[in-house]
C-alpha cells in the first residue's frame, strides 16, 4: 500500500516537474529567441540609423569597414563575442541586386551574390527579413533578419551563429532538468513521509482488524488525527466495542444454553430444513455414541446419528411438520430403549413454515427393565403363593372325602398343610420385608450396635436348626466392632446367610462368621463347607426367586428370596456383597459396609 501510493506519487510528481520542465525550458527558448531576434534587428536598425545619418553628413560609407566595426561592438555587448572562432554574430551589407558589399566574417568579394536568400527576398519586399540555415560562406547555421534601407538601396543583414542559441537553450534545458531533479528528490521525501502519514493509520487498522478476527476484541486503534482515517478510525473503534459487546452477551448467552441443554436429562438434536444439525447435546451424543464437541454442528444428521430410525423421525416431523412419539431400541453403543419425541421448529409462526426439527430422547431402559422386573416379580410371587395354596387345597380336600376319618392319614395331612402355611407365611413375610427395604432411601430405627452381639442371638436363633443338620457354627469376629444400623435389619441379614450356610451344607460342615474393620470399611465373611453353587447360576443367585435347585430350595423351605433381601439390606447401607464359591467345596459371600 505504501509503496503503491509512493510510486503513485513519484510517478504524478515526475509527469508534472517533467511536463512543467519542458514547456518552461520550451518557453525560455522561444523568449530567448524572440529577444534574439528583436536584439538582432535592433541591431540591424541602429546601423540603419547610423548608416543614415553617416550618409546625411555626406561621408561616404565603407560597407566592409561598417560590417567589421558593428559586428566587433555586436560581438562584445552579446555573451556570445567571447566564444570562438566561427561563433561570432555577423554583419553583412547586401545592395538590392545581391551584391554583397561589405561583411564582417570574411572577404566579401568572396561572397556570392545573396538575391536568392530568404531573408533577402523578404527585406526586398519591405519587411523585416528572417530566415534560420547554415552559411554557405562559414558553414554554420545562423539565424538572419534582414532590413532594408531604401535610401542607400542596401539590405542590413545581421547574422547570429545558431549555435549560440542552441548552447543557450542547451543552458535553460540544464537548469531544467537540475531543477528538476532537485524537485525529484525533494519529492522522494516529501512522498516518503506522506506515504508513510497514509499508510501508518491503515496498517493499524489492519494490524488491529486482524486481531479483532482472531478473538482478541478489546484492540483499540489509535489515530488521533481529525481527517477522515481519523473517523474511520473512530467509527472502526465504536464498531469494536458494539462487537465486544454482542460477542460477549453471545458468550454469555450461549454458555448459559449449553450448561441448560447439557445438563437436560433428555438426549436433544435439532437439525434444520436440509438435515444438518444445529445442536446436539452431551445426552444425545452418548446415547448414540458420538463425540460431542463444537464439531457435531453442521454435519448432515445422516452421517452423525448413525440410527435410521430417528433420522427417518426427524424426516418425517420436517416434511410432514407435524409432531410424533415413538419407542425405539438401539443396540449400538449401549442396548436401550428410547422414547423419542420429535417436533418441528417453527420459524415463523405466521406462515407455519417450519425451519427445521427438534427430536427430544428419553432414555427409558431402566424404567422398562423396572416394569419387567415388576411384571415378573408379580406373576413369580402369584406362582409362588399358588403352589402351596393349591398344596393345602388338595388335602383339605382329601381330608374332606374321607381321609379325615383314618387318623394317621389325617395327622400327616395336617402336618402338610401347616408346612405349606408356613412356607406361604415365611413367603409373604419375605415378599414384605423386601418391598419395605425397596421403598427406603435410608433405614430408620438406626442405633449404634456391637456387631459380635449381633452375630451372637443370630447364632442362638439358628442354632438348633444347624445341630440338627449336624452342621457347626463358628464365630471369629472381631468383638470390638461398633456398627451404625438398624439392628433387625443386620440381624435378618446374618440370619438369611448363616440359614443358607447350613441348608445348603453337609452332615459334618461348617459356617464360620468372620468380621474386622480396616481402610474405612466393615468386612463381614459367611463362609460354608457346603454343596457351593455352580458358576454359571453366580450372577444370578441375588434376583428374585431364584434358586440353584428349585426342588432341594423348596424342600428346605427356602423363598428364593433370601440373598434378594440380603443384597438390598446391604445397598441400604451403601454396601457391597460378593460371592465366591466352589462346587463340592463350599461358599463364602463377603460384605463390605461403610465403617
Ligand atoms: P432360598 O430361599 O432358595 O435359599 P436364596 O435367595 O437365599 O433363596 O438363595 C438363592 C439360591 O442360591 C438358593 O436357592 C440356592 O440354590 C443358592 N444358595 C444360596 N446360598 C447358598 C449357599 N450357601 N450354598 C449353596 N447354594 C446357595
């Protein structure tokens, strides 16, 4: 830029001094010339005159003589007597035939006759003959007016060498062109400076233009001067101030919006009219396994959401601009179920012209594994509770048609229908106590306890049971534990594992109860000698209902509720229960509770 307004300048300014230059050396040429030529025929007329007057004394006049003695005084009132040799201004008397009668430069008899002349023939016709050309006699060119004197019939003709004038002109074309140069370089400078005056303000302009675009909004330029890149630099400051404003409302606004739309529960993304998404956020980028980032805005929602069903959603909600709500399952990343709601973005509401869709997705997987669980828990608890009512129907029946009478029959029945009542009573006990620890956030009736203590009146309660299965029961926990709890609820748990310890273990066994406190935590062991559980029943031997070996659970008058209840005791109180367990060996179940 600078330099282009230099060069612009340099080249403005040359055009101008060199036009300027010539026509003025070209003007000092014509008026030199012009005062030549008066000078000349002022000469020329002086002579006139002196000749005149000579003649009118009655003195003869000696041409030559006369040509010599004006020439000589010509010659030294011009700067041009001093050059030498041929380049001295002559004069020459011409009669009217020709005949050169006098001359100042060389013999005149020489000379050949003059009629011919320019400047001869137009002093012959009264006028004030000019001519320029080269001397036949001296070639060299000479500038010639000649004047006529009627009275004597002699033509005055005064010659200046050419090449005065030319030397002359040579002189004003050099100081031309010196004056020029001079005018040049006072230019370069001058033009160096303006430039650098213009472009100053303009490369801050850009300097801090460029920072604004990089994000750095709080540059300022600073040009003070009033002119008009003094305004342009003022409004260019206003400018960026409204700009650092609306950039940092916008900022502000957006961070707003993303923390809202981020921290929605529901998956959104809005695509517009030609599918190309104008938001998505970290929900929906998890559930479909994408990288959520400033990125995913932009991309057509085909190549980001790689689910057929929801862009098909979206498709129809912007074509059809209507809204919709469907249930899908996905399997990639993750399997889930999603209720999807889409509905078109209206843009104007006027024309109900829609600008795009919005789809708001719900992950909805726990809430369907919820209900299944349900489902299945009521229709496992119906089975449950059927198989010993139809049990205690049946032989009450049996009692009635008959069996009632045969005493030992009816004894063993009675028998029957009070095991099976019995089971149906620890059955709905059970069913109970899980749906009442299910629908606790935090226990209640919380004391602090001695765990040992705990363990103990467990060990009293079952202890009858396990002498009967010939089964020991050993207690090595540690007798300074103090635990913060509701104490049937530990006292239940103890009793459900220690209970399975021994039904589910051999004549001779054992169950050892372990406990110690260390890193912050309760680790409680229940470990048997018994049948263990096969690996592949492992995962699944805390779910509701389900037993190993239905038969054998049963016939020892197992729920298949136990470790269910044990396990959500142990969430209660954000603990953790694993197993371990070896077929024919036996099996240890580890709690671990917060100390
Ligand atoms: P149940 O009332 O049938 O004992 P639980 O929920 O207490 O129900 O246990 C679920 C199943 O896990 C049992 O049916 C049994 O097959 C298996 N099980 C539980 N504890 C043990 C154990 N200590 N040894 C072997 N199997 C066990």
């Amino acid at each position: 830029m600078r330099r282009k307004i230099f060069l612009h300048y340099i080249l403005l300014v040359i055009i101008g001094i060199s036009i300027t230059g010539y026509f003025t050396s070209q003007l000092a040429q014509k008026f030199y010339k012009q005062e030549v030529n008066e000078k000349l025929e002022n000469t020329a007329r002086m002579i006139q005159h002196q000749i005149a007057e000579d003649l009118s004394q009655g003195k003869k006049v000696d041409f030559n003589d006369a040509a010599s003695k004006y020439a000589k005084v010509l010659n030294q009132s011009s700067s041009a007597g001093t050059a030498a040799g041929k380049e001295y201004s002559r004069v020459t008397f011409i009669d009217f035939d020709g005949k050169v009668l006098g001359e100042s430069e060389t013999s005149y008899q020489s000379m050949e006759n003059h009629l011919t002349r320019k400047e001869i023939q137009e002093a012959l016709q009264g006028k004030v003959g000019k001519d320029i050309r080269t001397s036949k006699t001296l070639n060299v060119q000479y500038l010639y007016v000649a004047l006529p004197m009627e009275s004597a019939r002699v033509i005055i003709r005064v010659a200046m060498p050419l090449m005065q004038l030319q030397k002359i002109g040579q002189e004003i074309w050099n100081y031309t062109v010196i004056g020029i140069l001079a005018g040049f370089m006072l230019t370069v400078l001058l033009a160096l400076k303006f430039s650098s005056d213009i472009t100053k303000p303009i490369n801050e302009l850009i300097h801090v233009s460029r920072e604004i675009s990089l994000g750095n909004y709080s540059k300022r330029v600073n040009v003070k001067s009033k002119d008009e890149l003094g305004q342009l630099a003022d409004s260019f400051n206003n400018m960026a101030s409204r700009l650092e404003k609306i950039v940092s409302e916008m900022t502000d606004k957006n961070i707003k919006f993303d923390s809202i739309i981020n921290s929605m529960t529901s998956g959104i993304i809005a695509v517009d009219n030609s599918y190309k998404t104008l938001l998505i956020n970290s929900i929906a980028a998890e559930i479909f396994g994408i990288k959520h980032g400033p990125g995913t805005v932009g991309i057509n929602i085909l190549e980001l959401v790689r689910n057929h069903q929801i862009n098909r959603f979206l498709k129809e909600t912007v074509e059809g601009n209507a809204s919709l709500l469907k249930e899908i399952t996905v399997s990639s990343p993750k399997n889930r179920v999603l209720r999807i709601y889409t509905s078109p973005i209206k843009s104007n509401s006027a024309s109900n012209l829609n600008s795009g869709g919005i789809a708001v997705i719900q992950d909805i997987t726990n809430i369907r594994k919820l209900e299944q669980i349900r489902t299945e828990f009521v229709s496992n608890v119906t089975h449950e509770l059927k198989t010993p009512l139809t049990s205690i129907r049946g032989f009450i029946e049996t009692l009635r048609s008959g069996a009632i009478h045969d005493r030992e029959v009816s004894e063993k029945f009675l028998e029957i229908i009070d095991i099976e009542a019995e089971r149906l009573y620890m059955l709905i006990n059970d069913i109970l106590q899980l749906s009442e620890i299910e629908s606790k956030q935090k226990d209640s009736n919380i004391g602090t306890y001695n765990l040992k203590s705990i363990i103990a009146e467990t060990i009293s309660i079952l202890e009858g049971v396990a002498e009967k299965k010939g089964v020991r029961l050993i207690d090595e926990s540690d007798g300074s534990i103090e635990i913060n709890a509701n104490r049937d609820r530990i006292k239940q748990m103890f009793i459900n594992l220690i209970d399975n310890g021994i039904k589910y273990n051999t004549e001779n066994g054992s169950v050892t109860i372990k406990a110690f406190k260390g890193e912050g935590k309760v680790s409680i062991s229940v470990k048997d000698t018994g049948i263990g559980i096969a690996p592949e029943h492992l995962p699944r031997i805390f779910e509701r209902f389900y037993r190993v070996d239905k038969g054998r659970s049963r016939s020892m008058g197992g729920t298949g509720l136990g470790l269910s209840i044990v396990k959500h005791i142990v969430n209660l109180y954000n603990g953790d229960i694993k197993v371990s367990s070896e077929l024919g060996k036996g099996t240890e179940f580890i709690i671990q509770l917060p100390a």
